[in-house]
C-alpha cells in the first residue's frame, strides 16, 4: 500500500505546473507556430503531433532554443533516442535559456556529479530540471540546507526530482517542517543517532511531506494519542508509516476506525494492535474497506484470519481472487491456512508461488522403503 502511495505521489511531480506565458518576460506568443521550433524538433525525430495535441502553445513561442537543449542533453551522454523523448514529454525545455540550463546543470550536479545519472533523472522528471532561473537562488539554498542535515546525496536528489516544489520555496519553509519531524521524533522517544537515518527514510518515502503544513502532523499525532496509543506506539506508527502520516486527517482516521472495529468486533486495544501491524488501515475510507471485507468472507476466509494478518487488506478484491485462485492450483487453501501467503508484492507472491510449486513437484523421501541397488 505505502509503495502503490509512494508512486502515486511521484507521479505528481510530473503534472508540475509551468511557468504561465505572462511570466515568460523572454517568449512571445505568436499566432502562427514557430517554424525553425518544429524544423528542429522534426529534426530530432521528436513526435511533433503530440506536441501539438498537449502542449501545442509551445510551438508558437519565440526565441525557443531546441538545439540548444539537445546540445546540452547530449554533452550529459543522452543518446537521440532520450532526447526526442524529453522533448517529446516536456516540449517547454525548449523555452529555456541557454544560460539558465547551464546553471541548473551545475546546481544538480553538486548534489549528483555522475552526468549519465543525471540524464536518467531528467528523462522521467524532466519539469524539475527545467524551471524557471527565479527559482534558482531558492534551489541553491535548499540544497546547502540539507546538505547541512548531512542528508545522503541521493536522498537530495530524489527530494529536488520528485517533490520540485519544496527547493523552489524559501528555504525557511523547509526549515520548519523538517524541525517539527525532529522535534516529533525526539518527544516520542527517538533515539538522537539513528534521527538522521530515520529523517533520511521518511523524506524517501514520501518527499511531499515538506510541502504540507507542520499543524497537521501535530493534529495527527494528537488525535491517535487521544485514541490511545502509547508513546513508543505512536513512534512505531511515525516510522511505519513515515511521511504519509501528513496525508491523513483526524476526521478520516474516525470514521475508518470506527468501521473497522465494528466490522471486526474487536476491542479498542485490539484495534490498536491491528493498526500497529498493518497502519496502512488508516487510510482507506470505509467504502473501500467494505468492499474488501466483502471480497475476503466471500471467498471463505474467516474474520479471525483477517485479524490476525491484516495486511491482507492493503490488496485489492481483484488481487484477492487472483492469487487465491493461483494458490489453490498450487494446491495451497487460504481457508484452511495462513493469509501471509496472500501478502506482500507481485514479485514477493511469485517467489512464493515457486516455492510451493517446487514444493509439489519434489518426491517424497521414503525412508522405509528399500533401496535400490546394482543387479
């Protein structure tokens, strides 16, 4: 669940939003498309009908510099293929200046000096490296920010990638939001050695989390002491759940907890362990819950598995069906055996479906019965 969350927020960084043409002192909108733009990119083989069809306004702005992003893209080691790409999915590279993308070169190679590196990152975030030269100074003092955190320097680079808009603020921002992280770590009994690792893993797991503000941590954290999880249970829960503890809100965490404890008719305490074991619970409104349980009791599982692994219910009723139908020609029935051979990710079911199909296809040793030797 936390993963399929972790993807769905990466993807957010791509539907950045660009500088609007009132503020692009440097491009004029002219009626008919730029002529030597789409000369360039055709020359490029970049896919001109969908720069048309998503981004088409890019093509009537000048000056624009196609040639020149190439250049630069290509003196990184990106090959035409990734180019065209790029352009393809971020047509508005075009519209930077020259020296504008030499300085963000420089920026982003402080913090990721191998330039083929480099290239992989702006060939899936390309609106990150991008941006406007106001936002530079912002960028540049962010970055000796967490750099004085003494936050690994692929930790920096994610962060400036996937969550652009946190460097492109002021860094005072971050600043307080990475101070009540600390400051939430330390008061629930966080040890002070292992806060770098643990802001490290939070910040990975969810770069958003400096884009929201610091209050709703503290309701948050609030609201689940009221429901009384303890200390050092609220710390499992912040670590576990890392920085998506941001992306609830006391009133959802009601409503889901109260269905889910008078679905599984278990007690406060119980419903607490539960939680400890399986926080994504946290997340889903009852409508989904519903639906989930509905699809586990249907097909035969009992409520009592469902309790003692949760976990189950991170997957989807679809997902559900799907692999108990492939653990029962496997010869395995989750109605009469545990639920963890449900969990975990595709790759992880596979490994333990080969498992069980090794399992079937292995003879069973004897040891009574006579062997057979040489006549």
């Amino acid at each position: 669940m936390l993963r399929l969350i972790a993807t769905s927020l990466c993807l957010r960084c791509q539907r950045a939003t660009v500088l609007p043409l009132h503020l692009r002192p440097c491009a004029t909108l002219n009626s008919a498309e730029n002529q030597q733009t789409v000369q360039a990119l055709y020359d490029l083989s970049v896919d001109i009908q969908k720069v048309r069809k998503l981004k088409g306004w890019v093509l009537h702005q000048s000056p624009a510099y196609a040639n020149e992003v190439a250049d630069l893209l290509k003196d990184m080691g990106a090959s035409g293929s990734i180019i065209s790409r790029i352009l393809a999915m971020h047509p508005e590279a075009i519209l930077c200046h020259p020296e504008q993308m030499q300085a963000q070169r420089e920026l982003w190679m402080s913090v990721c000096p191998k330039q083929r590196e480099l290239v992989g990152i702006i060939e899936k975030f390309p609106a990150s490296f991008f941006t406007s030269s106001s936002h530079h100074d912002n960028q540049r003092n962010n970055i000796a920010y967490f750099q004085s955190l003494n936050l690994n320097k692929r930790i920096i680079t994610k962060l400036m990638a996937s969550a652009p808009q946190s460097f492109r603020r002021p860094v005072e921002q971050n600043e307080v939001m990475v101070r009540t992280l600390q400051q939430a770590y330390q008061e629930l009994g966080g040890e002070e050695a292992n806060m770098k690792i643990w802001l490290q893993k939070l910040l990975s797991q969810n770069p958003f989390v400096l884009l929201k503000p610091p209050e709703v941590l503290k309701q948050n954290l609030l609201f689940l002491r009221d429901k009384g999880f303890s200390t050092a249970e609220l710390l499992r829960l912040l670590s576990k759940l890392r920085g998506f503890v941001t992306e609830l809100n006391p009133e959802s965490m009601r409503r889901t907890l109260a269905y889910s404890q008078d679905t599984m008719g278990c007690s406060e305490a119980e419903l607490r362990d539960i939680i400890i074991n399986c926080p994504a619970l946290l997340y889903y409104p009852d409508v989904i819950l519903a639906e989930r349980f509905k699809g586990l009791l249907s097909a035969g599982i009992s409520m009592s598995q469902i309790i003692e692994t949760p976990t189950v219910l991170e997957l989807t009723t679809q997902i559900v069906n799907y692999r108990i139908e492939r653990l029962r020609m496997l010869g395995y029935d989750v109605r009469t055996g545990s639920l963890e051979a449900l969990n975990g990710t595709k790759k992880d079911f596979e490994i333990s479906c080969g498992k069980l199909q090794l399992r079937r296809e292995r003879p069973i040793f004897n040891p009574v019965a006579p062997l057979r030797g040489d006549d």
